[in-house]
C-alpha cells in the first residue's frame, strides 16, 4: 500500500475528471497509468457503500507502479455519476446486470479485451457478478473485506435476509425506508451523517450508525470528528433513497 494518498489533481501519472456515456448514462472514473503509457493489464476497482473512486486513493499509485492501467469508478448513484431517481426510472439500473454491462462497455471504450476486477465492502455484491455475467472479460478477481454471495433460485428480501440470516444487514432497511433524506436537510447534517458512518462518536462515547439497528439522529449531531474521514474527503451534495448510493463531490486529497 502507497504511504499515504495521492493528490488526485496534482499526480502526474493520474487524470481525475474523466466522463463516459455508458449505455445512456454518464459515468466519472478515474484513470492512472505509469508515465510511458505502456502497462501490462488494465484493473477496475469498484467501491463499496458509502464511499467513492478516490477511496482507492491509497491503491491507486501502488496498482501503477506495478505497470498497471488503473480504472477507478463511482457507480451508479454516486459521485458525479449519474443518480436516476427510482421512481420514474427502473430500480434495475441499479442492478447487477445493469452494472456489469457498464463495466464492460467503459473497458471497451477504453481499448481493454481483458480486466482486472477488484472492489472493497459492498463493491464486491458487484464483482463477482460482473465475472459471472462476463467470464471472458474478467482475468482475474480480488475483493477486500466481501465474501461471496452464492447464487440462489428463491428471491430473498433484505428484509427476509435481516431476519433470517444477517441481522447486522438491519441498517440497509434503515436506508431505504426515505427516513435517511426525509431528515438530513443541511451540508451539516449530511457532512455528520458520513462522520458518523465512519466512527465518529459522541463525548460520551456512543454511536450513531450501529448496522443491527441504523442510524441515531440525535447521537449523530453530537459525534465528534473521526479520525478516518479527513476534512477534504467529507465534502458531500446528497444522499439517495437507495441503500448503498451516495452522491458525494470528488476527494480532494
């Protein structure tokens, strides 16, 4: 792993603002490569919830120095990628087939037969579905911190998946119940929102997102900075209806 993050505006090797219209929908990636332009596969890293392609700010120079061309997304929903609202659109654009046809159509606009796919957290849910919609694209797979899901013939609700099998899987009911956007308003409350998230704890030590139960809007107006979201990572415009999207401005550092 690289020292520390790389300066995405400033890293040579590294073009942040990069835009592509897959079937019908504008996407932002990131993209590196090593100074020649010469590399020896192309790697997607997909993230997880709630974060976006700069998470993988500390990956990103390591995968180049490797001779790598690294493709860093924000997924549908997040970012500055498209956000289709679910109604009027299909919540199917959210899927993994959707995602995995994305995925393929950016490599090929890109020149790349072949990928590398990775992910982190709920990026893997995706992962390991685009390589079974797409054996030929995908070479090789890793996925940090996401088991995988095997595949079922009975359709299963989050809800029936809380309740049955993983209750620490609660909060996604949470996030999709309209509570979540119905009561953060402000910059604040959404900037304490991903404080909280990630650690951030009242003075007396509670917390307000708990994965069993969700998220405390009173114990998250008290929660103090967490030490692993700095100030330029936390910049935010909007929280979706939807579990797993945010829409967040692109990391400064």
């Amino acid at each position: 792993m690289a020292a520390s993050p790389i300066p995405l505006f400033q890293e040579p090797r590294v073009k942040a603002d990069n835009y592509a219209n897959l079937n019908g929908h504008t996407y932002h990636y990131i993209l590196g490569q090593p100074h020649n332009g010469s590399y020896r596969a192309t790697v997607f890293l997909i993230h997880g919830w709630p974060d976006l392609s700069a998470g993988w700010r500390y990956q990103i120079p390591m995968l180049i120095d490797c001779n790598l061309r690294v493709v860093a997304l924000d997924m549908m929903g997040y970012g500055e990628t498209d956000a289709p609202r679910v109604p009027p659109h299909s919540i199917h654009l959210y899927g993994f087939k959707r995602a995995a046809d994305d995925i393929e159509e950016l490599a090929r606009q890109l020149g790349s037969s072949k990928i590398i796919l990775g992910d982190h957290d709920w990026g893997g849910a995706v992962v390991y579905r685009v390589a079974q919609y797409k054996p030929w694209l995908v070479t090789a797979l890793f996925s940090v911190c996401t088991p995988y899901p095997q595949l079922t013939s009975t359709y299963r609700s989050t809800k029936d998946i809380v309740q049955l099998s993983a209750p620490q899987f609660a909060y996604q009911l949470h996030l999709a119940s309209g509570e979540i956007e119905d009561t953060l308003k402000t910059r604040v409350q959404i900037r304490q929102f991903l404080n909280s998230i990630y650690g951030g704890k009242s003075p007396t030590g509670e917390v307000a997102f708990n994965p069993y139960k969700g998220f405390d809007f009173e114990v998250s107006a008290k929660a103090e900075k967490t030490r692993l979201v700095d100030d330029n990572v936390s910049e935010c415009r909007h929280i979706s209806t939807r579990p797993y999207i945010l829409n967040c401005e692109t990391y400064a550092a």
